[in-house]
C-alpha cells in the first residue's frame, strides 16, 4: 500500500489525489506526457528514509566528507568562477537578518537594503567611471545579454558584433537571450596575442551593427589594449561600445568608460563572494547619466530623494515604471530574482579596500601571475601560446610539446593535492592542448613554487 514519503512533501496518496483531482489528471505522468520516453529515467530511485533525523545528518556528512575543497587543496582554477579572499567582514554583514532574508520588498520595510545597495551603486560608479549602475542580476551571461539588448533597443539596429574569446557558456547564453531580437556574429582574435583582430571587425561592421562587445581581460585571459580603436571604430559605424570586464582589475587597468565604452558589464563574484559550486555571481551594468541609456535599463536603480520631512532623504527605486515590476506587459525584458546580496556584500569590500586597497590588490594579483607564467614557460615540455599578449590574473598553458593531455597532467596535480588549471583544449583548439591557470592574491611565491615543481615533475619525471 502507498504511504506518505517523510521527505517529500505532498507525497500522502490521499493529498495526492485531491490535487489531482483539482487540475484534472488521473495520473502523475500525465504532467510528464511531453517528455520524451527516451530521456526519461525508468528504474527506481533508491530513497528510501533513514529512521531520525541524526541518522540522516550522519550520512549526509559522510557524503559530503569526500568533497575535496580549495581549503584542503592548492587551487589554480579560474575561468569565470575566481578564488580570490574574501575578508571576515563581508560574511559577517550580509549574514545580517535584515540582509540575508531581504528578497525582495518595498521601502516600508527596507531597513537599510536600499541605502546599502544605493552605496554599492555609488563605489561600483566610482570604480568603473560611469554614473548609473544597477542592482546586480544574475551574473556576467545575464548583464553582457542585457548590454546588447539594450544597445539594439537604443540604436534600432539588429546585429551584434561580439569577439570569439568569450567563454563558451557566456556566448551561448547569450545567443539565446538575444535570439529574435539581435542576430549575434562573432570577430577573429589575432591567434599570437588574444586580441581582436581589427581587420575582421572592420569587414564587418555595417549600419546593420547596434553594438561591438568585448572582454577586457577576456576569458582566455589577455588584456586588450585596443579598446579605443575598437570603441571610434563601432562609434564611427553609429554602433556602440559594449565592454566585459573583471571589476578587481581596476585597481591597476583604465576603466573601459576611458577608452570609449557606451556600456559597461562584468561580475562582481572576485568582490568578497566566496567560490560557491559555480555560484556567488552577481552581473553588473554599468552607463553614462543619459536618458537614452537609463530608460533602456530594466532591472532595478536606486536613487536618493528628498521626503516630506525638511532635510531627510530617502532611498528607492528610480523611473520603476520602466521595469516589469512596475509594467509587466509592456516591459522591454522581464527581470525576474536579482542578486542584491551579492551586491550588498561587494559593497562591503569595497568599502573596505578603498582606491588604495583594489590598486594593491591588482598589483598584486598582476605581479604574481606574470611571476608564475615565467617559472611555467621554463618548464621543458610546455608552450605559451599567447606569449605576444599580455594577460592579468590567467594565462593560457600548451601541454603539447610534452606529448602528454592537460587531463593527464590535471590528474597528476590531483594526486599531488593541486586543483590544475581549467582544460580548454577543447574549447580553443588552435590553442593546442591547453590549460588555463588562476593566480590571485591568496597565491604566494610558495604556493606557485610548488606548482611548478609538481608540474616540472609530471612531465619530465
């Protein structure tokens, strides 16, 4: 006889049935009948219920005791999701009731979100140069879609022109975002140095072309000092100028606002968000005070504002109607959960840091990973591929000369308690059997030493 599951709700048959009943079906797979047979699972999940609750802590611990994390192992990982340190204090304020339970809500009972997301807005401005910044949404994929749909909507135009250096899933999230609205096409990069290849991108710019957007640094890590020959030439088309970017690299590059940027995106996740299985992203967008570029927004901006009370201000929402909280029908894009944690907490780090503590960081951050490169380019077997162009947290390493996979080496630096770094081979083929290697600032000069050593000795030992 069917019984009620103790760790699935609505699971006793008698519930079951009325629910049923409510919507009509005789059975559960009817809510399945436009799933495919072929993709559906057809055995039997085993889940069946441990006796108490201190059972079920006991085996979820086991479980999750075999989890080999960046606290046990030395981790060179990067490629969109960062290991960077995050202070005490940074946990310590978004753990705050008024924060962490803080979804959503209204003014009247705000208790400080606003005004800490209203501060966040205002360091992230001054760190980019730009006047208007958003509440963060979901990540980097979600702010670069949103750039180019803006940039279409603002111009009337509906092609993109977007460099193939992207990340993969960055570019097809993208693709499927703008799918109806802006026909994305992609511009070469110059196969010695990472940049885009400008030749390309002039054949291809047309009076068609709403916006070019590129990374600086990009994700196979080379920093583009092209940026203002890339920004006159989209300008000089009546395109716009549409840059990704690492926020923690300001602290030693030039904010794309000063070499021509009409938009600026990026991810906030190295600003005081721990690695979280892929997670802790956060996207930002980023404009110049125009109306044209802040009706186009449609997630949320927070603005200060004179009350009713002489000499007391308010924070809040700015032009809502434009968003699809204030006209979900008519609302140019629908924005949905945003990430406002997230930026409360990259307030906080950066209220920390100040101008002087984010210059450090990059310099840091720069001086070690351009140490690092060095010491592995020595090591007899491996090639940098982009050895012309200049990189700031991540390189790219070629494996091929040493005869060996990056999966191979990766599984050696495994054993050797070692996270490697990210295999693109596959991504980037004409790059060769490569890996892309992260250094920030919690690597020191040990740390890379023993990189190297564990690499020298995989393979040539």
């Amino acid at each position: 006889m069917k019984t009620a599951h103790p760790y699935i709700p609505n699971s006793a048959p008698e519930v079951q049935a009325k629910m049923m009943d409510e919507i009509g079906i005789k059975d559960i797979d009817e809510l399945y009948a436009d799933i495919p047979q072929s993709i559906r699972f057809a055995g039997k999940m085993d889940i069946s219920a441990l006796p108490c609750e201190y059972d079920l802590k006991r085996h979820m611990n086991r479980i999750l005791d075999r989890n080999n994390s960046c606290e046990e192992n030395l981790n060179f990982l990067g490629g969109g999701c960062w290991q960077h340190y995050v202070p005490a204090i940074c946990d310590e304020i978004n753990h705050r009731s008024e924060f962490l339970t803080a979804y959503a809500g209204e003014p009247f009972e705000d208790h400080g979100r606003f005004q800490a997301l209203f501060e966040y807005a205002s360091m992230m401005g001054e760190l980019l140069d730009m006047d208007v910044v958003n509440v963060p949404t979901y990540d980097w994929s979600q702010a670069a879609s949103t750039s180019i749909r803006m940039a279409a909507r603002i111009t009337g135009r509906g092609q993109a022109l977007v460099a193939d250096t992207l990340a993969p899933d960055r570019l097809s999230a993208i693709r499927n975002y703008c799918k109806s609205f802006v026909e994305i096409m992609m511009v070469k990069h110059c196969p010695d140095t990472g940049k885009m290849d400008l030749e390309d991108l002039k054949s291809k710019l047309s009076p068609e072309i709403a916006a070019v957007y590129f990374e600086n640094p990009s994700y196979i890590g080379t920093i583009e000092d092209q940026g203002r020959t890339i920004s006159d030439m989209a300008h000089a088309d009546g395109a716009l100028s549409l840059v990704g970017v690492d926020p923690i690299s300001l602290g030693v590059l030039l904010p794309p606002s000063n070499y021509g940027a009409d938009i600026v995106c990026g991810d906030i996740q190295p600003l005081g968000i721990h690695m979280q299985y892929g997670g802790g992203h956060a996207g930002f967008i980023a404009t110049r005070d125009e109306k044209k570029f802040v009706m186009e927004y449609p997630s949320r901006l927070f603005g200060i504002e004179a009350t009713s009370e002489k000499g007391e201000y308010g924070f809040g929402d700015v032009t809502f109607d434009r968003t699809s909280f204030g006209d979900r029908e008519n609302a140019k894009e629908f924005i949905g959960t945003a990430t406002a944690l997230w930026g409360i907490t990259a307030g906080v780090y950066l209220a920390l840091l100040g101008p002087e503590g984010i210059t450090q960081v990059g310099k840091t951050i720069l001086q070690r990973s351009q140490y690092a490169a060095k010491k592995i380019s020595q090591i007899n077997g491996v090639r940098m591929p982009l050895e012309k162009g200049i990189h700031f947290k991540e390189f790219v390493v070629d494996f091929s000369p040493s005869g060996k996979t990056v999966k191979t080496i990766n599984q050696g630096l495994l054993e050797k308690k070692i996270f490697g770094g990210m295999d693109i081979s596959g991504l980037f083929p004409e790059l060769g059997n490569a890996a892309m290697f992260c250094i920030t600032e919690i690597h020191t000069k040990e740390d890379i030493d023993t990189l190297v050593q564990a690499l020298d000795s995989i393979i040539n030992g």
